[in-house]
C-alpha cells in the first residue's frame, strides 16, 4: 500500500483550488468552497490515506474542466 501524504500538501492544493478551512472537528478538516458544498478530510497525526488525495485530485481536475467549458 501507498505512504500517507502530509495534510500540508492537500490543503494547498485544496487552497489553490478556492477551497478554504472553515473548521475542524475532532480529526476531520473540514473545507469549503463558494457553490460547492462542505468536504471533509479526516488527518490522523498530520497525515492522510493516499484514497483522500486521489479523491481531491479528481474533484479539483473535474471542476477545473467544468470552468474550461463555461
């Protein structure tokens, strides 16, 4: 199986994508975006199971695309 991934490098690219913190509750991070809803990424001693970090990377690849053809 995959290492974890440090948090830092998901919550940056979940900021470049326009997402932003809003709170944290117990070891779920919890991140908005204007339109899109709530998503929440659950940290365990500063790092997160490689499937969070595929699942971001195709919500922002899928929104990302979604604004090309807009």
């Amino acid at each position: 199986m995959a290492s974890e991934v440090r948090f830092g490098v998901l919550s940056k690219l979940l900021e470049g994508a326009g997402y932003r913190l809003v709170r944290v509750s117990g070891s779920h991070h919890i991140f908005e975006k204007a339109g899109r809803g709530l998503l929440s990424i659950p940290v365990h001693r500063g790092k997160l199971k490689p499937y969070y970090v595929r699942q971001v990377k195709r919500i922002v690849e899928a929104e990302s695309e979604g604004q090309q053809d807009g």
